[in-house]
C-alpha cells in the first residue's frame, strides 16, 4: 500500500522458464523485476497465484522447507559479492553445503571441503582457495560468489546485475563464465537494466510497471 492506493509490483504476470535456459529479465527501476527475482528465489512469496518449482508449488510451503529448498534448487550472484570478509574463499564456498549438511547426513566436512575446492577450481580460482576477500580483485570475488552459489548443483542460478560492481573487461569474464557454465546445463537467469547485458541471453524478458512488455528469443 502506498497511502490510500494499492500498489501491484506484478500484475497477472505469468511465465514458463525451462530447464537450461539462458534468460535475462531487464528493466528499469520500479519495473517489477526485483520483484520477480525475489519470487523467482523463493525469497518472496506471490500474495496471489502460484510459482511452480521443479514440479512443486512453493506456495504450500513452510518457511523452513522454503529455506532447505531454497539452499537446494537456486544458487544466487549479487552485484555486491556478499562474501563473509573474515573467512576465506574456500569457507566462503564451503557456508551452503556447512547448511545442506543438517539435511544431509552423508555430506562429511572432508567431502564438503573437496565440493568447494572442486567448485572454486570450476571457476579459475584454485590458486587463490585460502585468500581472503580483501585480498582479490574485484572479478576474483565474484567468481567466489559464483562457485558458492554452484556448490550445492542448484537447479538456478540467479545472478542480480552481477557486473554491475566490475569494469568492461572483468564483466566480459563473468558473462563469458555464466555462457559456459549454461552450455554446462545450468539454468542461468540474470536480473539487469543493461541492455548490453540483456542482449547476451537467449532469452529476454523485458518488464515495466509490473507487467512483461515484451518475451524475445
């Protein structure tokens, strides 16, 4: 609510995104895709209709079987890198599966910590596992953050402007990542207002005031 006025940040918007697809959602601010991205992430739920994830409607769901899904099915990139600053790269990567392990009783800490050395190495950062994030370059964080949010095989990977903290050619590296980790099959959904960015997709996904003007492959 703003005021006496009812503000729909989506408005009957209604979208099927595949497996392996490679999908941008763009648009300025205020458009809705925040929005969408947070539902999309489990984050936020619809105060209408359904979201449908790997064949389950998350709209039944307990905040608690919401978070082990979510840890599980969708990977998330910020602009901002949200890497803990006292830990290194490898305990950066190594948080999610710390979580999944108290569902997941065969996860040991030796076999967690090769899934994130492993997942790290995925990236280019094999020789920079015990750096801590003050110690990398900007682009070196962010492929941190990308190698957590991969660790658990999630079904999604949602990246949230992911270049929007990096200069040209550091972006170039990231995007040129994100196109080889979706030949890989991981399902890539990048949230910007670049158009640039946008155009690097397969699919686009244009929003405004709440509504997809535009769905382009």
């Amino acid at each position: 609510m703003m005021g006496d006025e009812e503000i729909h940040a989506l408005n009957d918007v209604s979208i099927k995104i595949n497996e392996g697809e490679f999908t941008s959602i763009v648009g300025a601010s205020g458009s809705g895709k925040s929005t969408m991205m947070n539902i999309i992430g489990l984050l936020d739920l619809p105060t209408a209709g359904i979201y449908t994830l790997d064949g389950i409607n998350t709209t039944e769901m307990s905040d608690d079987d919401l978070s082990h899904y979510r840890n599980q099915k969708i990977g998330f990139v910020f602009q901002s890198f949200h890497l803990l600053p006292k830990s290194s790269a490898l305990k950066n990567v190594e948080m999610p599966m710390q979580y999944a392990s108290a569902y997941n009783k065969a996860l040991t800490d030796e076999g967690i910590r090769q899934m994130a050395l492993d997942t790290l190495d995925k990236v280019g950062l094999s020789s920079r596992v015990h750096h801590l994030p003050n110690e990398l370059s900007g682009g070196q964080r962010q492929r941190v953050a990308i190698a957590r949010a991969l660790v658990n095989n999630p079904k999604i990977l949602l990246a949230d402007e992911p270049t929007g903290a990096l200069d040209s050619k550091t972006s170039e590296e990231i995007l040129t990542l994100f196109e080889d980790l979706n030949k890989q099959g991981v399902t890539v959904i990048i949230v910007t207002h670049d158009q640039n960015i946008a155009k690097r997709c397969k699919r686009i996904l244009r929003m405004s005031d709440g509504l997809i003007q535009e769905d382009k492959i």
